[in-house]
C-alpha cells in the first residue's frame, strides 16, 4: 500500500505492470525514507481493466477503483465487476496520538463510503494496511478468525473490527487456521 515516492515522483516503471497510484500530498520524511502515497500494480498480461473511481472521501490515502475481470472468450455481460478500496492509515503514533476523534471520523467516513459502493456493486473489497491491533475476539463472529497476536488493542483495532462487523467485510490476514 504506502509507496514511500516523493511528491515529484508521479510513477514508476516495473515492466510487465500498470502503475495505478496516488501520491501523498503532504509528503513528509519518516526516518531515512520518504512517507505516504499508495497504488496499485495490475500485471498487463491479466484479463483485469482497472478504472480509477471518483470518491467523496477526502483522506489522501485512500482511492477507490473498478476492477473489471474480463474473458474475451465469453459475452461481455459475463465479466466479473468489483469495486476496491486501497487504504493506508498511519499508525497512531504518527497522525493520531491524543486525537481519538480524528480516527473515529476517518472509520466513519469510510463505512460510509464503502456503504455507498455496496449499494452500487456486489462486489466490493477493502484492502491495505491500517495499522490497526487487536487481541483474539471473544466472541464468536466468523468474519473475524482467530489470531495469535501479541500486542495490545489500539483504538484503529477496535474501529475496525466495529466497520467489519457495520459492512458485512471479512478480515483475511492474520488466520492461524
């Protein structure tokens, strides 16, 4: 997800590939390495079309995009369509300290925003890194599997397992079954 490219650096070039990104506005240095900006890398030789959508959400690290899963060999009526959402949120160190409601803002807005696409695509995935922590959940939900995690919750963890559970989403990393 978070690219590290400078706001200069509009794209790269990795052969084979077609480089979907946005760059961080506000780009600042984090240690020896420059922060922000995410993209997508679609391999060319895949039947995937990708489409960059317009979005209300304003946070500068997320972009919405139509996949569209093509086969030449069948009707046009039968490819695939999904609606992805790319995410990276800094940790709460960076951005978030002392600022609960700046993060409980950015979760809201964003079920809202995946509310919206749901209404719109059957389809519709979100994806990235949201440096969210969360303990095993005790109770039983099988949109969040078991986890062997050692560090303790943070408030990006709780608010996502509450979009989760508010947009009928699965979280897929982390399995230990």
């Amino acid at each position: 997800t978070e690219t590290w490219l400078k706001p200069e650096d509009k794209t790269f070039n990795i052969p084979g590939y077609k480089f979907v990104g946005k760059n961080r506005e506000n780009s600042r240095v984090a240690g020896t390495r420059q922060s922000g900006g995410i993209a997508w890398l679609v391999k060319e030789s895949s039947k995937i079309q990708i489409k960059v959508l317009d979005s209300k959400f304003t946070w500068q690290d997320v972009m919405w995009v139509e996949l569209t899963f093509s086969n030449l060999m069948r009707p046009k009526s039968t490819w695939v369509k999904a609606i992805a959402g790319l995410v990276y949120l800094p940790s709460e160190s960076k951005y978030f300290t002392n600022k609960p409601e700046r993060l409980a803002r950015f979760y809201a807005k964003l079920t809202e925003e995946i509310k919206t696409w749901q209404g719109r695509c059957s389809n519709v995935w979100v994806m990235g890194d949201f440096n969210a922590r969360f303990r095993s959940v005790s109770e039983k939900n099988s949109q969040i599997p078991p986890y062997n995690v050692t560090d303790d919750q943070n408030a990006s963890g709780k608010l996502l397992i509450d979009l989760v559970k508010d947009c009928n989403l699965w979280i897929l990393n982390g399995r230990n079954e």
